[in-house]
C-alpha cells in the first residue's frame, strides 16, 4: 500500500519509473516491428534473388530458350523450382518481356508485368509490383529478375521469381508473438526491478513524510545520547562537532567540546594522535586512563556533508579475558577445518594415521603417537586382540626418542591412561605426568627418560569410527607448553573422531583391495607353461586404483602351436577380477577344442552375452523391472587372441576391441599388421576377421593392453608411437629385455589402468624334425607309410617309440581311408614330444565309444587314447586333423604295451569301463 501512496517518497518513485518503462518498453517494440518488417522485405529479395539465378543459371536453360517449343521444356523445371524453393512464383520470360512459364498456364505469352530493362541490360533487379502469381489471382509482390547469359555473355532470357507482400507478412506475423513475448517480459522484468526498487525505498524510509521524520531525527538524536558506545564526529581539522555523552564519560571530556580541537581535551598524546589524523581505524586498543578502549574511525565524506571522520568508543575491559578464550577457540575451529582437509587424503591406514599426528604438531600438541590395533593396522576388522602397533609419530627428536619407537608392538597395562581410555570409550586426561603413577608401570625406565625429556602432560583418545574402537592418539606437551586442561579433551575427542572415520575407510579400502589383489593373483597365470615353439616374457602391473580386468594367457595347442592371448574387462574391483577368471577358463576350454580364433571368439561373445542376461536378472527386481542398485555389466571386455604354428611361421590373428599387436622383425624394424578391427565382446551379432601374419625365425610378437599406451597424459596415438620407438633399432634383444624397456619408457608414474604386455620371440621347428607323406585312399598302402614312420623315428633315434608310433598310425590312417574322404597326408614332428597328425577331406569327427563284445570294430580310438598321452581332432579349412601326442622323456625306461592277445582282450572286457 505504501508503493501505491504518491504522497511518499517510494509512491512517486514507483509510479514514475513504471511510466518510464512503460515508454521505453513500447518504443522499443515498435522499433523492432519495424525492424522486422524491413528485414522480411529484405529477405524476400534475397530469396527471390536466389531463385532465380538458379533456374537462371541451371544447365540446359539456354538450349531449352533457344528450342522450337521452350515453354514444353521450362514449365515443368520452373514449377519444380518453385515447389522446392517455397518461392511463390517463378517466370521464365524473353528479352521482349513475353512470359515463357507461369504457374497459371493461361498467363503463357502475355507480358511480364514490372520492370525489365535493367535485366535486358544484364543486371538484377529487385522492385515491389502486383500482377498475377496464380491461376486468378493478382496480389502484391516483390520480385526479382535475373538475366540468363549465353555463352558469349549475351542475354538470351530473363527469370522472374518472388514472393507475395502476404508471404513477407506471414514471416514478420510469424516473429510478432516472439517480439511482443520479449515486450511483455522485458516490461515485467523492468516493472518488478522497479517494485523492488521502490519497495526498498519504502522499508528505508518506512513511508514517512517530513513531519515524520523530522520526529525520526529526534529520536536518533536522543538515542544517540543515551547508547552506551562513545560517537564523536570530528571535522578534516580536527574539530570536534558531536560527542555524546559516552564518549565525554570514556574519554573525561569538558562540557565545551563541540567546537574544540582535539589537542585543547587534554588527552594523552597517542589518542590525539589517533583522533586527528582522520585515517581509518578498526577495533584498535588503546588505554585511557584504567580502561582498554576499541577504536573505530571512518571518514563521513561518502556519507555527505563536509570532510571529517566519525569516532567510536566502545569500553573493552570487561572483555578482554572473554577475548584471549575466544581467540584460542578460533585457532581450534581452524585447526579442525585444516585436519578436514588434510586427514583422509589418501586410502592408506599407515599415511592416514601420520596426518593425524603432523596435523596437530606444534598447534595442539608438541609430540602426537597413534596405535592402531594390530587387525587394523592390517587393514583387518578390529578385535581378538589387545596388542596395538605404533602407526605414527611426530614431534621433536627428543621427545620422540624417549617413546616406543614406531612400528613398535604394545600392550597396554591396565593401571595406565591409554587402557582407561580404552574400556571407557573416553578421552582420559593426565594433567601432570610427573605426579601420576598409573602410566608409569607400562616401562619405568621408559617413562623415566619421557620425563627427563621434557614430556609432562597427555591426553589419550579412542579411535572409535561406527561403533568400533580402531586404537588411541595420545597427544603429548613438553617442556613450556601449559598443561592440558578439562577443555582440551572436547577438541582432541573431536579430532580424533574426524580422523578415525578417515582411518576405519582406509581400512575397509585395504582389505577389499587385498581381497581382490588375492582374487585376481590366483586367477592370472602362475608361470609360462613348457613350449617350444615361443620364447616368452611378460609383465603385469596393476592399476594404483585397484585391481581390473586385464589378463593374458599362453596357452600350448596341437601341432608345435601356441595360442597367445591378452584381454580387458573395463572397469576395476571384484567384479572386474571375477569376470576376468570367468573369460580366461573359457578361452583355456574353447582353445582346448582346437577353435579357429574367429569361432573362439564369437563363442567368447555369446557367453559375454550370456554372462551380462544372467546379471540382468538376477539384479532386477521381484516384479521384473530394475532393481535400484547399479548393475555391472561385463560389456566394454576386450580381447585379442593369436595361433602360431612354429612348423609354418603362419600366426592367426583377430581382436575383439582390443589394440592390435606390433611385430619387431629380426632386423629390428616394427610393424603394425593391420589385424582388421572388431567390436567388443558382448555386443553380439557381429562376426570376426582373422589376419594371417608370417613371422621369421627370430620376430617379436608384441601384445599389450590399452592402459599401456593410453593414460590421462598420452592418447593412444601417442602411446603406440612411443611403443614403437622403444622397440625399434635393437635387433636381437631377448624378449625379457624388450618386456623390461618398454615398461621403463611408458610405465606412467601413477598407473590409472591395469598394464598387460606379452612378447613372444617366434622359433622354428626345424625341418629336419618334421616329415610329412601323402596317403593314397587303398588299405594297402598303411604297410608302406606305417614302415616309411618307423625308418623316420629311428633316424631321430626313437626306437623305442616307434612300436607304439605304428600302432596309432595304423589306427588311424586305416579309419581315415575307410571313413574319411581324400586327399589323405600323414604328419610327424619331433618337438617336446612326438607328434604324429593324420589329414583327411572329411569333416566327420571320430569319439570313443564302448564296443560290445560281439562288434567287430569300435576299439582303435580306445587303443590310440591308452597309448597316447593326448589326442584330439582339430578342423581346417578342407578337412579336418586327428593328432596324438606321445612323451619322450623317459622313453627308454618305458616297457612297451603288452599286446598278446589276453592283454588285448583285457583291454576291453566289462571292468575297463
């Protein structure tokens, strides 16, 4: 009601403003209006421009001009570029001005009507006209025309297209609601700054008049009188010209003060001094006489008036013991922020406890000892014992010395501080070491040389974070330091409760990070396993967050090959580790059934697939919809996974979202083979590609995750530039050597990412121990191969295996005659072990099977699994291998297989299966 009153201050105020906005407001939308308007018509002739020399300048419209019958050929293009442009009309017309187009057909051969001549002339003009746009219909327009130049730059046409003033005023009508949205808003923005405007006005002047305030005066004056705080106001001079009654009381001022200099009061020199120097003071103390006065002094020009400065007084004797408590009690406030920001800082038990004990040296304490108990200082949950470690210490040497060192173990008697504490849950204070008994029968002769080193008072306090006591803080004063008193117990237990929450963290962090640690070390590989066909080094490193997903594996396969593989779960922790042995057994399984690395991993990606449906369930909630806790996913795993064949020097290769491999060639060059690129695993749906690399004799195959080559430093171009300078240039170097540069180049100082890397240095099976023979489909032949075998194992001084050898190539080149398809090949490699391969056509994989005892066959596979230490079929493109593996050491010391006929019969009676 005071804003709608004209005969206050804040009335008028708001009423003129709001006309002035009012004004300003609807001048400003007109201007706009017109704005808009100019701009429309000025955008009209743009388009209007446009679209004629389009058409003008389209292909074919100077022959379509110059043909027998141009309005057949143009019509269709001009309305099709009209219908496109959103152009009302388009006009194909002559240099005489006779329309040739028009969207009314009727209009054809009738005169343009509007201005041509500028355009004959070969310049575009633009004007306002009215003439037909439509079947029967005539409207305003503004047009455009554009010349249509031959060749020779001669104008051979004219193109005519605009827009109808209707059209131009739609597009401003389109724009009025935004234009008058932002009048309107503008207008209430400005109106409600006003109402605020005035109505601080009114709460200043409390809608008073002069009469009213003329009382107000009074008022103050009087108040200012009667206020318990001395006010002077003194002239650039140094005149006095207002002192109430406070500060003539404070300062023992005459009754004729107005109008006096300060140096005629008779004050003391320093308060003269301060008073007339008119520069600006706040809360300094200065005696006058038996008080302590706090002066305040600021200059009055910003407020009006002539040049001078405005004194107060303010009597602080009483308050200057309240004053020293408070200041102490500021610093505790502080220190308690900083011990905020600075305890905590990492999830280490050990480093959380010393920024508990630096935190509060020398500010609170002169020497800080903290005890966890011995669980805790473990990263275990608390309890089971009553030893405790010292964890940390700080302080003077001195005192330092005389305590249990760090890392020491103790326990506690009852008689002292640190067990009172511990039973109560309670801070114990003992102001006076020197006096008290109690703490001395933990070690008299240590507490002996405590005190000789100056130590004389304690307070200890339980570390107690959720309910559980983690250990004690003991905070130590020495030598000058004051005795620590009743209050001092408050801060040191909220301390120590801030910092106990800080270690009981560090705590739970330690033992899952263990706990992973544990996991994900027992789910790696525990060595390289016995091969010859590679020489293997490799390193792994985990991240500083905590463990992840990265593994790898070298896996021996049939046929002197070796599997390599490297892979990633995205993501750290348990579930990451846990996903990760999951991954790891089923690549071991699919790579014991011989897969091709493509099928390996699209069946890897099924069983991602299936991994990531069956969290989806068991997390969602009993009625089938999300449950509110967070669902880790195993999709984001990669994975790259490679076959060498050390008899070939071939090594197949595929990747699942993985960084592909780099090859460093004897000579020391390095390659990165383009091994085609594949989405990650668990996506499904998507195939793999395979790349065939030939490696020779001496290569490094290079494997690694991407947290070696990319960090928050590097990107992953960077990573794999600076992996390849490391590798390149060294010709010859042993695969540990490579594993030991690389990691010492492009190991990141704090690894945010687990680091997987693997080189393999390729070998050769040397020709001399294979031998291979071609097997015509005629049970004759088994003779001649199996005798040609057995020649080929004595030269390699294999006799003694060369029974056995027979026996499983009798089986199994007879069962490849009869049951495979041809071409046929037999296969020996003398490697770790003896190989011995059989190549058919066929596809049909052979499996043991119990034999009846009246079946004539069934019973070779079961002689060849007795006799062999491994066998097994693998597919290739055209066929498929039957293998067997035979161990050669110990081979002499071997008896052979009793093969009488009873042994035979044995073999296969009832019992054996």
């Amino acid at each position: 009601m005071t804003l709608l009153d004209v005969r206050s201050a804040a009335g008028q105020v708001f009423v003129l403003q709001v006309v002035v906005v009012v004004l300003l407001v609807s001048a400003a939308v007109a201007a706009v209006v017109l704005e808009a308007r100019f701009e429309s018509r000025q955008e009209a002739g743009r388009q209007s421009v446009t679209a004629a020399q389009v058409l003008a300048n389209s292909p074919g419209i100077v022959e379509a001009l110059e043909s027998p019958d141009p309005s057949a050929v143009l019509q269709p293009r001009a309305e099709a570029a009209r219908e496109n442009t959103g152009i009302d009309f388009i006009v194909v017309m002559d240099t005489t001005g006779t329309r040739i187009t028009h969207p009314d057909p009727d209009r054809i051969g009738k005169k343009f009507i509007g201005t041509i001549e500028p355009s004959v002339e070969g310049r575009v003009t633009i004007e306002s006209a009215r003439g037909p746009v439509g079947p029967g219909q005539q409207a305003d327009v503004i047009q455009a025309v554009v010349p249509v130049f031959d060749e020779d730059g001669e104008v051979v046409g004219l193109v005519s297209a605009g827009l109808t003033v209707q059209s131009v005023a739609g597009l401003v009508e389109r724009q009025l609601p935004l234009i008058f949205g932002a009048g309107v808003v503008g207008l209430a923005l400005a109106t409600a700054g006003t109402w605020l405007v005035a109505r601080r006005l009114a709460r200043q002047t409390h809608g008073l008049g002069p009469v009213e305030m003329t009382r107000m005066y009074e008022h103050h004056n009087a108040v200012l009188h009667a206020v318990r705080e001395g006010v002077l106001i003194t002239t650039a001079e140094g005149r006095v010209l207002l002192a109430n009654d406070e500060a003539r009381r404070l300062l023992a001022l005459p009754n004729d003060t107005e109008r006096r200099r300060v140096e005629e009061l008779g004050l003391d020199p320093v308060m003269i001094m301060l008073l007339s120097s008119g520069e600006p003071v706040t809360d300094e103390v200065h005696q006058a006489g038996d008080r302590l006065l706090a002066v305040n002094i600021r200059p009055t020009a910003p407020y009006g008036g002539p040049a001078g400065s405005v004194v107060t007084l303010r009597d602080t004797t009483e308050l200057a013991a309240v004053t020293g408590r408070a200041e102490v009690a500021w610093e505790r406030l502080a220190l308690l922020y900083e011990a905020g920001g600075r305890v905590g800082t990492t999830l280490d038990v050990a480093r959380t406890a010393e920024e508990l004990a630096e935190v509060a040296v020398p500010r609170f304490a002169d020497v800080v000892t903290v005890e966890l108990l011995e669980p805790v200082a473990r990263g275990e949950e608390p309890g089971g014992t009553a030893n405790m470690r010292r964890t940390a210490i700080s302080g003077g040497r001195r005192e330092r010395d005389a305590l249990y060192p760090l890392g020491e173990l103790i326990t506690f008697v009852p008689t002292t501080p640190q067990a009172r504490a511990l039973r109560t849950g309670r801070a114990v204070i003992e102001a006076d070491l020197r006096t008290a008994q109690g703490w001395q029968q933990q070690a008299p002769e240590r507490a002996r040389r405590v005190l000789e080193s100056g130590v004389h008072s304690l307070v200890t306090v339980p570390l107690r974070a959720r309910g559980v006591v983690l250990g004690l803080a003991d905070f130590w004063r020495s030598e000058d330091a004051p005795a620590f008193e009743q209050d001092d117990l408050f801060f040191a237990e909220e301390l120590a409760a801030r910092a106990a929450v800080a270690i009981d963290n560090a705590r739970r962090f330690t033992r899952e990070h263990t706990m992973a640690v544990t996991l994900q070390r027992s789910l790696l590989p525990r060595g390289v396993p016995d091969q010859d066909a590679l020489d293997v080094a490799w390193r792994y490193l985990p991240a500083e967050a905590g463990v992840g997903g990265d593994w790898f594996d070298i896996i021996p396969l049939s046929g002197a090959r070796v599997a390599l593989v490297v892979g990633d779960v995205v993501g750290h922790g348990l579930h990451a580790a846990a996903t990760m042995g999951r991954l790891r057994t089923a690549v071991h399984n699919f790579s014991a059934l011989d897969l091709p690395v493509d099928d390996l991993l699209g069946r890897l990606d099924d069983l991602v697939t299936r991994i990531d449906d069956e969290e989806n369930v068991e997390n969602a909630a009993p009625d089938g919809t999300a449950a509110d806790h967070e669902v880790e996913a195993v999709t984001g795993a990669t994975c790259l996974y490679a076959i060498y064949d050390s008899v070939t020097g071939r090594c197949t290769v595929a990747r699942a979202g993985h960084p592909g491999p780099a090859v460093v060639r004897p000579d020391g060059t390095v390659v990165h083979p383009r091994v085609p690129a594949s989405l990650p695993l668990g996506l499904g749906g998507h195939p793999f590609e395979t790349a065939e690399l030939h490696l020779p004799e001496g290569s490094q195959l290079v494997l690694y995750s991407d947290g070696l080559v990319e960090n928050r430093e590097r990107d992953i171009g960077a990573g794999i530039e600076r992996l390849e300078q490391v590798l390149a240039g060294v010709p010859g170097r042993a695969p540990e050597d490579t594993c030991q540069a690389v990691i010492d180049a492009l190991l990141p100082e704090h690894p945010s990412d687990d680091i997987a890397l693997l080189v393999a240095g390729t070998r050769l099976l040397a020709p001399a121990r294979v031998a291979e023979w071609e097997v015509p489909p005629d049970p004759a032949a088994v003779a001649r191969v199996r005798g040609e075998c057995g020649e080929q194992l004595r030269s390699w001084g294999l006799d003694e295996a060369g029974f056995v050898t027979e026996l499983i190539l009798s089986e199994l080149i007879t069962n490849a005659i009869r049951y495979g398809a041809p071409p046929i090949r037999v296969r020996l490699l003398h490697d770790r072990s003896l190989i011995c391969e059989v190549f058919d056509g066929s596809s049909t994989s052979p499996h043991l099977r119990r034999a009846k005892t009246t079946d004539e066959g069934g019973r070779g596979l079961f002689l060849v699994a007795q006799f062999a230490m491994r066998w097994g079929t693998r597919y290739i493109p055209g066929g498929k291998v039957i293998w067997t593996e035979q161990s050669l050491r110990g081979a002499a010391d071997t008896p052979l297989p009793d093969l009488s006929d009873d042994a035979l019969l044995d073999q296969f009676d009832d019992n054996s299966f």
